[in-house]
C-alpha cells in the first residue's frame, strides 16, 4: 500500500545511512511490544522499516469502514493520539483529503522528530502545518476535534488510568473515537472496557459491533480481524522472513456521537464453504451465532461466497 502524497520518498531518504543493525533492533521492538512496553526504546528505523507497513494498512482499513458505515461524515479535523511517525494521520489524510486541521500527540521524542521530519518533506499541507505536541496522553489538554484517532496507545496506558484516558479521548471527540489496539487477549481486554464505558457515556458504536447489546467474548475468546500486508525486501530482512506477507491481527472500536448501531451480524472467523453452503461464526445482538447460507438459496449463496473475516452479513 503506498503512502499519501511524497511520504515514501520522505521514508527512503530518512532510512539512508540507518539502516545498520535493523534485524537486532525490529527483534527488540518485537519483545517491548510483546510485553506492552512503550515505544520510549524503539529505533525508528526499525519501526519504519518493519512496523509502518502493518500499523498504517491497519489504519487504512479501519478508516475506509468509517467512511463505508458513515459517508455523510467529512472530518475537517483530527487529533492523532500517540501519533509515532504519523501513521494514523497518513491514512486519514487518504481517507478524507478535505482535512484541514491536524493535531498529533507524540511522547517519545525520538518519534516526534521524525514527525516532524516527515511532515516537513511530506509533500501534503495539511501535514507541514500540522500541530505537533511532545507529550503523552495523559498531559495533552484535549481541544475537541471531529475525528481523534488513538491507534495502539491504550497498551500503553495502565489499567487504572484507563478510565480517565478515555474520558479524555471521548470529550475531545466531536463526531467520531477510533481506537485500535493490537489483536491480542490484552489488546481487545482494553478495547472491551472502552465499550463498556463509551456506551455508559452514551457513545454509538459504528464498528465492529453492530448491537449495543453486552459483548458475548468470554473466557478464552477475543474479538480481533487480521490484514495481509505484503513485505518488502527490507521488511523481510528486518524480520528475518521467508515469506513475502504477514498478517496483522487487530482490536478496535469506532464510536460517534450520534447515530444508531446499523444491525447484522460481524463475522469472526474465515468463513467455510463448499457446494452445499457456506457458514461462519458470528456476533449478533442474540450473541454469538453460528449461521449457514444454503446453496439452494442462490442469491444469498452467490452473496456468502464472497464474505471474509471481519464482513458485515445481513442476511
């Protein structure tokens, strides 16, 4: 997937002459994400090289289900929580080119130069005038904004500052709160209590869910998707892999401030198919479901064939 405007350019040229020692240091960065540490340790070279890819296609496909389930919203601003190199704000800036106002949080300041730096040699105004703030979430004084996207942040935050972390994202969200954790146990175990407590302060979730009604996840079940992402060579050197994908499982939640939950059912697993119809795992309002499309019923069979991981069925 390539980046908005003169970004991968802006990448490359960043990259020459850091490239020494990036299997070592993608291996580190690895571990500190493993075990929910911050990214106060990360080399950015190798957060460029072997985790940009992932984190902004996730980004990417989240941001273009917003714009499927809502596409009368048209954010003219956006605040990016925990922002990193700027990937969040990149695939917005895709999604919705009319943003004009760009606020990005960054605590890590090795990451906010290199935001900086990549702002500046993007080729996008709306990025070489964005507002860059050195400090972490819980010290950014929240000015509303339409969007505010807080992507792999909440692993950073401990249990108990959650609720207050989430107060703030949610005050300062005039239309829409996207978070987006990693595909983990502990990922959507903080995605879950955001739910819980976004739906208590009268949030509508857009995606995944498509209810309000309580989450059927529990004992050893998470909610999470995956999306493929296609390696380069320097990514798989990074990685030391063999083969030219890997598959980014993750957890994430799209709030807004009006609206309804739009019903149907969210599939949660690959679907199965063969000739005689096609089922799958699905989270209903009635819970947790396991439905099958017969192929004697043909429109609906021709429609279930096509349904992936993290498809929306409506029957």
């Amino acid at each position: 997937m390539a980046y908005p405007g003169r970004l991968g350019e802006a990448i490359e040229v960043w990259l020459d002459g850091r490239r020494q020692g990036l299997a070592k240091a993608s291996a580190a960065m690895s571990a500190r994400y493993r075990g929910g540490q911050s990214s106060a340790g990360v080399d950015p070279a190798a957060y460029l090289t072997a985790r940009l890819p992932a984190t902004h296609a996730v980004n990417a496909r989240v941001l273009a289900e917003v714009a499927e389930r809502r596409p009368d919203f048209a954010p003219q601003s956006l605040a990016d929580i925990g922002a990193g190199p700027g990937t969040a704000s990149w695939a917005a800036v895709a999604q919705w080119p009319e943003l004009g106002d760009i606020e990005q949080v960054e605590a890590t300041p090795a990451f906010a130069s290199l935001l900086r730096d990549l702002n500046a040699h993007s080729g996008l105004a709306v990025l070489e005038r964005a507002q860059v703030r050195e400090e972490a979430l819980v010290q950014w004084a929240a000015a509303p904004r339409d969007l505010v996207l807080a992507s792999y942040v909440l692993a950073e935050v401990a249990l108990a500052s959650l609720p207050d972390a989430l107060t703030k994202l949610w005050s300062a969200s005039r239309q829409v709160l996207v978070l987006i954790e990693p595909g983990t146990p502990e990922g959507f175990r903080r995605i879950a209590l955001a739910r819980a407590q976004l739906l208590k302060a009268g949030g509508v979730i857009i995606a995944p869910c498509t209810h309000h009604a309580a989450c059927p996840m529990a004992g050893a079940d998470w909610c999470h998707f995956k999306e493929r992402v296609q390696r380069s060579r320097a990514h798989m050197h990074a990685k030391g892999a063999t083969v030219p994908f890997e598959d980014e499982a993750y957890s994430y939640l799209v709030v807004a401030r009006h609206g309804e939950a739009e019903g149907g059912a969210r599939i949660l697993a690959p679907p199965e198919g063969n000739k005689t119809g096609v089922a799958f795992t699905a989270c209903t309002e009635q819970g947790l479901q396991r439905l099958v499309v017969p192929a004697r019923d043909k429109p609906a069979f021709k429609r279930a064939k096509k349904l992936d991981w993290g498809d929306v069925w409506r029957g």
